[in-house]
C-alpha cells in the first residue's frame, strides 16, 4: 500500500466517526438538529443527568473490583511469572527534575490560594502541569539508568505536545453529544475576555499527552512490573468489526446519551483500535495477541495514577469564599453513580474511565504518527513505530 493510500486508510474512518454524530444529531433533535450546548467553548452545563442508579452502581463496582483482583493477583487469570530483566543502575536526578519539582510546587501553591491576584491565578495551570511533566521525566531517567523523553526524544515529546492538543478537542467534540460528562463552570469569569479563555484552554490542552507518556516510560522502568504482565493469555481482536462496532455505538449514543454514557470514551477507543489492526500497524493490541500485556496495563495505569492528580489539584483549586476561582476548573455530570467523591469532582467509580483514555490516548498518538510521519516510539528498546 502507497503512503497515500495508507494515509486514506486511516483518515476516512476517523472522519466518518467524527461525522457520525452530526448526522444522528439531525434526526435525535429534529428542531435544532444539535445537542443542547453544541459548540458553546470551554462547554457549561447543559442539563441534569439522570440521578443515582444503585443497580448500575453495583454492576459498575463489581466489575472494577474484578479488575482490581485481575491487577493483583494476575496468575489467577493465567499468567505466568516471567523472570524480570536486571534493574539498570541508577542515575543522578537530573537538573530538569529539580527546576520541574520546583515549578510544579510552586504554582501548586499558586493555584490553591486563595487570595491572589486574578493576573497571578490564571496563569497556574499550564505551568504545574508542565513543571511535574519534567519532574516525572527527570524520575524516568534516574532509574532508567540515564533514558528519558527529554533526555533521548525531546522532539516526540513535543509533538506529543501537539497531539495532545488536537486529541483532548477531539474528546471535548464527542463530549457534547454526551450531553456534557463534564463541564467548566468558571469559563465565563467576568475578570477574563472570552479570547483569553479561549487560549487558556488551547495551551492547557498540551499537558495530557506527555503528561501520561511520562508516567508510562517511569513505570516502565520498574523490570518486576514490565514482567508480571508479559506472559498471559493471548488475544486476537478483529479489526474491522471492532471499526464497525464503534461507528454504531457513536450513533446511538446520540439517541441515547445517558445510558450510552459511556461510549464516548469506548467508542472511539474500539474505532481507533480497529482501524490500526486492520491495517496491520503496532498497537497494544498487538502484542495483546502475543500474550502481552505489560504495554496495555502499564499506560492504563500511568493514566489512572497522573488522574489522581488531575482530580485533586482540580479540586483544591475550586474556592467558593472567593470569586477568583481556577478557570480551567471543571466539574462531572456522570449519570446513575455521580457519587462518592474523595477530595476530587470524579466520583470513585469514575476512576475506571481513566484506563481506556490512556490506551485510547496511545492509539491516537500511533495513528497521528502514521498519517503525519513521525516516530511514535517512547520506549528506548523500542524501534521506530
């Protein structure tokens, strides 16, 4: 297959995704022909889900804990314990691990006073995030033994800046046709021009995707972890139904956006995921079929753990005694279990949605490397992909 055919291959289906719920919006809401709050920039609150749902609470929390066993006790579920590779000795931390701690506790600090200055305030976000990219990058090179992203790939770093700008829109797009899971209720502060706003998220946006990758090249850096899940079951996922699956649960998702809640993650998670084996290019799932699974399970954690800090230092940020609130801040409306909140807007078992972000997060980084013709590599054993 030619560059360009292969290019075709992969943004055809991506825009047929994209479309999908337009064109089921046109029938679901016949007057408008959008969802309420379609288009409106950082979204606001659209409307009440449906209220808690024991049921679905338990269903949900039954499967998460069989996770949770899955996680821990892995040669239940027919694993074999692979003897790990020898650790890597150590380095010294880097200087960017201390200039980036310093950073990151310092506008850490920043972002939850409470009486600052509004020019002060909003300008916390982007540069905590970045600052604890750089500290986790600096931890990955001291116990790699001396590989970083930073260090060995600053420019997949940076573009995995890029992406992460274009894949969180991507996610905001299908959020409005959830009917708003989350929503950002300090985005019209009076104090801030719309346009401003506006930047503040577009910048704030670069912080996902390195964010995750840095935590996975860290946990990757642990031999005993890689190896407890490399020896399992093996897994052949088909391609093109897994495509198809996809394009059916995006559109009734529009129809039915509180039951299939869900889907706006799973469904272009299937999609992508699809697409990519159909076309016989790398993925996770690709060395899932091999009996592999330390690549999925470790960027489903490393998404999971760097989602603890999403969620707390959002949550500190938010002060009702004062107006000068955090603009980026943002709030959950998860349908039947938005309940047990833990210093953090997730609820408890909204946790679980950070493991097929992170992997879905992946896949869209390896489908950008094919159609723009970078190396979508983050490991330093890892050959170009």
């Amino acid at each position: 297959m030619s560059n360009k055919s292969l290019r075709l291959a992969l943004v055809l289906p991506v825009v047929i995704m994209a479309l999908l719920p337009l064109l089921a919006s046109w029938f679901a809401y016949p007057e408008t022909h959008l969802p309420p709050g379609f288009g409106v920039f950082p979204p606001l609150f659209v409307a009440d889900p449906p209220g808690f749902n024991l049921t679905i609470f338990i269903l949900l929390a039954i499967i998460e804990i069989a996770f949770i066993i899955f996680l821990i006790f892995p040669q239940w579920f027919g694993f074999s314990q692979l003897k790990p590779q020898p650790e890597l000795p150590g380095k010294s931390l880097p200087i960017w691990f201390w200039l980036g701690l310093v950073t990151t506790l310092f506008f850490w600090w920043l972002m939850w006073r409470v009486k600052l200055c509004l020019a002060a305030w909003f300008i916390a976000f982007t540069p905590l995030w970045w600052g604890f990219i750089f500290a986790l990058d600096g931890l990955s090179y001291r116990f790699s033994g001396g590989y970083s992203l930073f260090a060995n790939r600053p420019k997949t770093l940076l573009i995995s800046a890029a992406v992460s700008l274009g894949g969180w829109f991507f996610f905001e797009y299908f959020d409005y046709f959830a009917l708003g899971n989350w929503y950002y209720p300090n985005s019209t502060m009076p104090e801030l021009s719309h346009s401003t706003i506006v930047w503040l998220y577009i910048i704030a946006y670069t912080t996902v995707w390195p964010a995750i990758f840095e935590w996975y090249t860290l946990l990757n850096c642990f031999p005993k972890l890689v190896a407890r899940y490399a020896q399992g079951p093996k897994l052949n996922l088909p391609g093109k139904p897994l495509l198809y699956l996809s394009f059916i649960l995006i559109f009734a998702m529009v129809f039915y956006p509180y039951p299939l809640f869900w889907v706006m993650w799973i469904g272009p998670l299937l999609g992508f995921a699809g697409l990519l084996i159909a076309l016989k290019i790398w993925t996770p799932f690709t060395a899932l079929a091999n009996g592999n699974w330390s690549p999925m399970l470790l960027m489903a954690l490393s998404t999971l753990l760097n989602g603890f800090f999403w969620e707390v230092w959002n949550y500190g940020s938010a002060h009702p005694a004062t107006p000068m609130t955090n603009p980026n801040y943002w709030m959950y409306d998860i349908p039947y279990v938005n309940v047990i909140h833990i210093f953090a807007e997730m609820p408890l078992l909204g946790y679980f949605g950070y493991l097929p972000f992170g992997i879905l997060a992946w896949l869209i980084f390896i489908w950008s490397g094919k159609v723009f013709g970078f190396n979508t590599s983050l490991l330093a054993n890892e050959k170009s992909s």
